[in-house]
C-alpha cells in the first residue's frame, strides 16, 4: 500500500505511486478577453502611428477637415495658377490727372458766408478750373457734417478726380460717385463744403494725402504659392 492512501481505503481508492498530484486553479475568461482586448488595441495604436509617420515624412499632408477648408484651397490653387499671390493687389497705383484738366464747382452748404468763393479762389491758385461757385442746393445744405462732400462720375477715373480734390481739403471727406451708367462728366467734381471745413491743406499735407491716396486697396500678402 502506498504512503498515500488513506487508512482503511483501498481497491479502486488505492492512490499509488511516490508524487502527490499537481492542483492548477481553472484559467478565468475574463483574464482572457482582457488580454485580447488590450492586444488589440495595442496592435492598432501602432498601426495608427505607422500610417502618421509615413505621412509625415512622405510629405502628404492632412486633407481639409470641411468643405470651407476644401474650398479656400482650391481657390489658393487657382490663384497661384493665374500667376498672383493670394491677397496680392491685382491694380496698379493711381494715377491722378493734371490739376488743370479738372474742374471744380464749389458750393457752401453751411451757414458761414463767404466760403464758396473764398475756397474757389484758393483752388483756382493751385491750377484748379473752377466752373462754379455759390451756396449748395437743399439737397445739401446744412446736410454735411463732415469737412466736405465730393461729388463726381463714375469709373476709376472720377475716383481719381475726387481723390485729388480730397487731398487739397484739411479733414474728413466723403466721396460720393454717381450711380453707374449716369453721363456724368469724369473731369468735373462739386465741391460741397460741410460743418466740419476749416481750410485747405498744406503743401506737404496735399503730397503724403495723394500718396496715400494712391495706393491701391489691397495690400500685397507675405504668402507664397
């Protein structure tokens, strides 16, 4: 009888041999669908990685994450293909005419006498035609609050017009271009003068007004295509 079998037992209870058996504890299924569970996701988070690296230095870049982004690309694309920088002027500076080539009507549209014809004459000195002069009509009298109202054609060469005249004046100004398609003379711009008028600018005024004025609208973008 072997060491191992109980007192008093024996037959097909007998246990023999010199090892005692080995008890293992059954494997747990939830270990097991953890383990799994975080292999593959490891797996995939490396993938994932792999596919960002080649990315990167393959020298792809990530597609636009909407439609707008989509777009403003596509219209970036274009503009490089016409062959202008995105956000470049597109027009050149302008060109203002001679002060003789221009006639200016002057009308007072405040309560002061005197400065239609006092302006007029002021205007004439410095090569100006002056056509007419007197006080404004009731569509603008006592009506402009700012230093003066310039009205004149349309078209970028009434712009110019008034540009020049706007120059000559200390103070805001407005312009106001006449609607398109009107017959309006582009070399005749009135001259209404408002609340806001204190007197003619300077020379050196008059020169860093028109070169500014000249300008064109849009400033030149610091991007590249």
């Amino acid at each position: 009888m072997s060491m191992l079998t109980p007192p008093g037992m024996g037959g097909k209870y007998r246990v023999t041999g010199n090892q005692y058996p080995r008890m293992r504890r059954p494997r747990s299924r939830v270990r097991i669908v953890a383990a799994v569970v975080v292999t593959v996701a490891v797996v995939g988070l490396a993938g994932w990685g792999t596919l960002q690296l080649v990315d990167v230095f393959g020298g792809r870049s990530t597609p636009p994450k909407n439609a707008a982004a989509k777009a403003e690309n596509a219209a970036k694309e274009r503009t490089c293909k016409a062959g202008t920088a995105p956000g470049s002027a597109s027009t050149a500076p302008t060109a203002f005419p001679e002060p003789g080539k221009l006639t200016i009507n002057v009308y007072n549209a405040t309560a002061k006498g005197g400065l239609a014809k006092k302006t007029a004459d002021q205007l004439a000195a410095r090569g100006f035609k002056v056509g007419t002069f007197g006080n404004a009509d009731p569509e603008y009298d006592r009506k402009v609050q700012v230093a003066a109202l310039l009205v004149g054609g349309h078209g970028p060469k009434a712009e110019a017009a008034m540009k020049l005249v706007s120059a000559q004046i200390k103070g805001t100004t407005t312009l106001k271009p006449a609607a398109v398609g009107s017959k309006r003379d582009t070399g005749t711009v009135d001259l209404m003068i408002g609340k806001g008028f204190t007197k003619l600018s300077g020379e050196k005024a008059v020169e860093k007004a028109l070169a500014a004025l000249a300008r064109p609208s849009a400033a030149p973008s610091a991007g590249t295509c």
